[in-house]
C-alpha cells in the first residue's frame, strides 16, 4: 500500500493536504473531539473527518463527560501512515 492509494483524491490535492494536516494534528494532540479537530483543519462540513473514517484511519469514541461529544483518536492504521509520513518528511528535509 502506498500513500498514494490512501489519499488519492479525486477532489484535488487541498483535500489530501488537509488529510495529512488531521493525522499530524491527532499524532501530537489526540485524543480531540471532532469539532476541535475539524476547527484546527478548517474542515468546516466535517469531510475531512469522514474520509478519515470511511479510511480506516482514525477511530470515535464517545466522551464519557460530555456525552455528544465524540473524540477522535489515530486507529492502527492511521499510526502506521503517520509513521510512513514521518520517514518521508524526513528523507526530504536530509535531501534539502
């Protein structure tokens, strides 16, 4: 599998931008609710958030304080493309 049949889009490579950004974000931040994550990637509709899960690659659970507030936590899969992003991000930066 490569992280091009992850985030391949026919929408155009914002979408796939802001893809990668949530991933990072919850990597550092998780777990978030999904509203704060959708607030910290500009996904104001919640799209980015259901590709994510339609992906398999972020998971919800509900939030046993508040009850409508479902947060947002990196699945096994997510992890392991978040690791792969890393290694990427890395071979370009020793390449600069």
């Amino acid at each position: 599998m490569s992280i091009l049949d992850i985030f391949g889009s026919p929408y155009g490579k914002k979408l796939v931008k802001k893809e990668i950004k949530a991933l990072l974000v919850l990597s550092q931040k998780q777990p978030l609710t999904v509203d704060k994550l959708c607030r910290e990637i500009d996904d104001k509709h919640y799209i980015i958030v259901k590709r994510l899960a339609v992906k398999g690659l972020i998971e919800f659970k509900d939030n046993a304080l508040v009850a409508p507030l479902r947060l947002v936590y990196l699945s096994e899969k997510g992890k392991e493309v978040v690791k792969v992003l890393s290694i990427i991000g890395g071979e370009v930066l020793e390449k600069q």
